[in-house]
C-alpha cells in the first residue's frame, strides 16, 4: 500500500511544531533564568536592577504600606508587587528578591504563551519569539529588572481579547496594565478607533476607567500626597537617555526640552491614529515606539514593550541588532560616568 506523502508531511509540522513550542518554553525559562542570576543581590559582579535598588528603602526593608505609610513613584499594582515580596521575605533581602523574581517569572510565562498563541493564529514562524522574546539582549538584561513584563503581559492579553471582541475583559487587562505603568493611555484612542459602535466605545471607555479610578482615588482618600509622590513625581525627573538632551545640554533648558517632547509626541501619535496602515498590533507597536522616541525619559527596560509586537509582526531588520546593543550598553555604562545624563556620555 502506497504511503499519503502529504498525510505524513502535516504529521510532521504538527509534530515539529509542538517540540519547537516546548523548546520555546524550556529556552524562555533559561532566559529568565539568566536574568536571575544577573541581577543575583548575592552573585559576585551582579548587574543594577530596580528591584535590588527598592530594597534599600524603608519602604521595602521595612515591609511598610505602599503610598500608605510610604511614598512610591510607580501604579498602585506596581505598589502591591513590591509590598506582596517584601512582605513573603520578611524584609529580606533574598527572600525578598525571590519572591519577586517568581511573580516575573509568572508573567513572562503568561507573555510568552499569549504572543505564541497570536503567532500561530497568524501563521507567524515561531522562530521569531526565539529572536525577539527569548534571546534578545534587552529580555536577559531586563526582564528580572522592573515590572515592564508585568504590564507586557496584561497590555498584549488585553489587545488579544479585543481582537476576539471580548471587549470587557480587554478593557479590564487594559485597566489592569494602566495600573501597572499607565504608558499603554496612548494606545486608548487607536482602541476606540477600533471598536465600530459608539455603544461598546463607552462600555469599554468604563470598564477600562473604572478600576484605575476607583484604585487611585481610593489612596488619594488614605494619603492626600499620593498623586503627587506617584504621577507628579516623574514630571520632575530631567532628560533620561533622551536622544534630544543634544538639542537641550544645559539643565536650565530641560524645561523647554519636556516641552518639546509633548509637542513632539502628541504629533506622532496623531499621525498614528489617523493614520490607515497596519493592524492592530502593528499600530500598537507604532504608539509605543513613537512614545519611546519621543519621551523625556527613556529607561532602557521599556523596550521590553515592544518586542513581543515584533514577534507578532515576523519581520527581522539588521537595525535591531544597533538597538539592542545601544539599549543594554545604557545599563552597562551607567555607573561609568560621574554624570550619565549628560550629553557625550556613554550611556
């Protein structure tokens, strides 16, 4: 009997495709693996992270109240990450780091899996989340770092509900990344460009507000400083790794600088939003990278924001490998300058 080439053929690309996705798991959990030990508070020749840096506040080795008994600059989930690990660690600094490590480590599984379902929707070669989820310089430099994969995962899962037209529990993950770093309010407008009733654009516009507002209004009432120590206090900060810090050297001009980037920014989204190119992953990618550009402050871990896009999109440009470099010799010049903000310093 003759054997069905095309019956064994589909076997075997199913069969591939399964091991390739396993082996996408085993190589994520090395990835972080690495990013672990790099930041490792115990590990002679360990990198900064912010996590490692919290813990040396009152805040965290005092296991006291985020924006209750203790001021922080980040959203309120943010907040709770910190104080859920310094709470398990008792104040110390490995439990502590662990512990946190662990709540990354969950996240990141959670990205992973949410962009390789996309992918394989979209019929998108796995070999793109190796390139740009797993072995990317920025993923081992920064993923143990912050909680820039935290708001990846609930930013991509939340989009990938809209697209199914599960708009509630998109705008509820939208919620949830907005109370992580509040950055993915540029893309609001291009999801309500999306959506087409007027109906679901409300619906969403309250189930994506309500829980943020609540939360946020809900510590103002516990601590009338909160808005001003959470979200005033990084409109203080001065030029961060801001391409344009050449155009305003002197810090008595990074006043107009932040002028500049507003300007700058509100420009580029627009021309994104009304912009017809690309889908909805494509434009997110835009939002972000536009905000990115065009931002005052440019921490080097926010890049982690866009690459599960450029997963998505499988398209490879030799420019990624001038970012990458760039993006994690900011981390490891910094402590090489007496002045890392300056212009014509390394980082």
């Amino acid at each position: 009997m003759p054997i069905d080439r095309t019956c064994v053929d589909k076997r075997l690309v199913r069969m591939d495709e399964k091991q390739v996705k396993k082996m996408i798991i085993v190589s994520a959990t090395l990835s972080f693996t690495s990013s672990y030990l790099l930041h490792h508070p115990k590990i002679p020749g360990d990198i900064y992270s912010d996590i490692v840096s919290f813990w040396y506040r009152p805040l965290v080795n005092g296991v006291r109240i985020p924006y209750v008994q203790e001021g922080f600059e980040y959203p309120p989930l943010s907040g709770l990450i910190v104080y859920v690990s310094s709470l398990v660690g008792g104040g110390g600094l490995v439990p502590y780091y662990n512990t946190f490590s662990l709540v990354l480590f969950s996240f990141y599984m959670l990205l992973v899996l949410t962009v390789l379902k996309v992918m394989e929707e979209k019929n998108v070669p796995l070999i793109y989340a190796f390139i740009y989820l797993i072995f990317a310089p920025s993923v081992i430099y920064y993923l143990n770092y912050n909680f820039d994969v935290v708001f990846a995962a609930f930013l991509v899962l939340s989009l990938t509900f809209l697209e199914k037209g599960r708009y509630r529990l998109s705008a509820l993950l939208f919620s949830f990344a907005m109370l992580t770093k509040l950055i993915n309010v540029v893309l609001l407008p291009l999801i309500l460009i999306y959506m087409k009733d007027w109906k679901g654009r409300m619906a969403y516009l309250f189930y994506a507000l309500l829980p943020f507002a609540t939360v946020n209004a809900a510590l103002q009432v516990l601590n009338p400083s909160f808005i001003r120590e959470t979200y005033i206090y990084h409109a203080k900060w001065g030029l961060e790794n801001a391409w344009f810090v050449y155009l305003f050297p002197s810090r008595d001009s990074w006043d107009a600088a932040k002028l500049f980037s507003a300007l700058l920014m509100v420009y580029g989204l627009l021309k994104v939003y009304i912009s017809n190119s690309g889908g909805l992953y494509e434009r997110s990618f835009m939002l972000l990278s536009t905000f990115l550009l065009t931002s005052y402050v440019f921490t080097p871990q926010m890049v982690i924001f866009i690459l599960p896009f450029l997963a998505i999109a499988g398209r490879f440009q030799p420019a990624f490998y001038a970012l990458e470099a760039g993006n994690v010799g900011i981390l490891l010049t910094w402590f090489m300058e007496e002045d890392p903000l300056l212009p014509g310093s390394l980082p």
